[in-house]
C-alpha cells in the first residue's frame, strides 16, 4: 500500500519520491482535475450515450502514453487546448440541469469506494456534478506551512519550500483558469487565492484540522458562483469534518438564502444496503429541493 501525506507521517514509503516523480504526480494532478471538470460539464447534457465516456477514456490512454515520454506531457497550454476542443465538439443538449457541489473530506469526496459513487448518482439523478479539484488541497497543504510561519513565528527550510512550491503551484492553476476562460465553453475551476479570500468570511486560515477551511471555502465558493446545491461528504463519527463543515453551513447559509446543503456520513461499519439506502434518501429529499 502506498501513502501520500504532508506531514511526515510515513517513515516507510514504497518508493523514494524523487523530484521526477513529484513532477509528474503535479501534472497528473492538473490534467486529472481538467478532465474531471470537462466530464463533468459534458456528461449531463451528451446526445449521444456514452460519447463522453469514450472521450475520457480516449484522453485517459493518451495521457498514459504522453507521460511515458520524458516531457511530452509538459506542454500543458497546447493539451488543455486539445481537451478543450474534443470536449466541446460533443453534441450537447441546451437543458439546464441543477447543479450539485461536492465537499468534504479527501477521500470521500473523490472516491467512488467511500462515497457509493456519489458522483455517478448525481448523473443518474439528472444533476451536473461539480467537484472541486485536488489542485485546491495540494495548495491547501502548502499554505498550511506559511499561515504558521504568519500566525506562530515559525519559520524553518521546509517554509521556504513550501512557499516556492506553492508560488509554482498557483502559477499553474492561473494558467489552467486562463486557458478555460479564453476558450469561453466551460466554467473554470475556483482561482485558490479567491478560495482564501471565501474562508476568511466565515473561518480562520489558522484552522486546519483536517481538510480545515478549505471546506468550508469551497461551499461559499460553490454558493456564490450559482452551485447553491451542495453535498458535504464525510467520514461517520470525523469530528473535524463535523466543525469545519457541518458547523459552517449554518453561517453560509445566512449568507447565501438559497444554498441548500446536506451533510452526508459514510460509515464503513454499516451494512451496504442500509448505508446506500440512508445517503440516498438524505440526497434524494436534497435534490427534491435543488434549484438550477
């Protein structure tokens, strides 16, 4: 099994993470974020099934072979054209769907195991998805270090790491926003600075438990750009998750009168048909109620 974390928490990695690696792992964490946003607006609205899977999976192969290469898969402005363009020559229905923001813990939030396919749920229930992408909490992680440095006087090598780290990150995704904007199709990712900006509203940077003020971040980011359906996903019994999350919601929801946000826990220790049945009631009775 392998382990990724920020805070030094594995002594016995699988494989060291050379700076090749990590460089890749950064590119596969922005074109993975592309391609789920680009599905994700595409998939509700296809007059062909199936054709926005096929895509996928035809993007998915090739960026396969490109990161095979040693540095055909750099060349990030010319491959987000590229998907930009297949995505948008899909035949598309003009329909408007209610949109549904997914948050919450990390693993939940993304995977299909923890959360019961949320994500394809939402589709079957005629909803556009729209997940935040992973790019937010690698930044999220990043700051972490120089909110300390702000708020604690802590200041080390590693702060100065994480510093550039995040500088070269953040380039990046403004980029990736860019990209999207010039081309005038799809709706962009939330730019992360505006995200801290969204946190300070509502919750202190110095909160970090967790997935911290990102969550609650992102809901208000959700809310304010017309994402006002919104599902919190997160672990049975995660008392973090429960404060920043749960215990937003009230406040944003004073903010924003016609967010609708539903807290849901995953618990691994519940049986299958009664968990399924429990998280789609709760979401069911949410979307009866969702707004376009």
């Amino acid at each position: 099994m392998l382990s990724l974390n920020f805070s030094g928490l594995e002594k016995n990695p699988a494989f060291p993470m050379t700076p090749a690696i990590a460089l890749r792992l950064i590119y596969a964490v922005l074109y993975g974020d592309m391609l789920m946003l680009l599905y994700n607006q595409c998939k509700p609205y296809e007059v062909v099934e199936g054709a926005t899977d096929r895509l996928l999976a035809r993007w998915q192969h090739r960026m396969g072979k490109l990161f095979d290469t040693k540095t055909g898969y750099t060349h990030t402005k010319r491959i987000y054209k590229a998907m930009l363009r297949d995505f948008a020559a899909l035949e598309r229905t003009s329909e408007k769907k209610p949109k549904v923001g997914i948050v919450g813990e990390i693993y939940v939030k993304y995977s299909p195991l923890a959360n019961n396919h949320l994500n394809e749920f939402l589709l079957e229930e005629g909803c556009e998805p729209n997940v935040p992408g992973l790019l937010d909490f690698v930044l999220y992680c990043a700051s972490d270090p120089i909110n300390d440095r702000l708020l604690y006087g802590i200041f080390d090598k590693s702060t100065v790491l994480y510093t550039i780290g995040y500088d070269i990150l953040y380039k990046f995704q403004k980029q990736q926003i860019k990209v999207i904007e010039e081309h005038g199709v799809f709706q962009p990712p939330h730019d992360f600075e505006h995200l801290r900006k969204c946190a300070d509203k509502y919750i202190h940077q110095g909160v970090k438990m967790g997935e911290g003020w990102l969550i609650t971040a992102e809901m208000a980011a959700l809310a304010e750009t017309g994402t006002e359906n919104i599902i919190c996903t997160q672990p049975f019994g995660c008392l973090p998750n429960h404060i920043v999350a749960k215990g937003s919601a009230r406040v944003i929801k004073q903010a924003y009168p016609n967010a609708n946000i539903v807290a849901i826990d995953y618990d691994p220790g519940a049986t299958k048909v009664n968990q399924e049945n429990h998280q789609e009631n709760r979401i069911k009775l949410m979307l009866a109620n969702a707004r376009l």
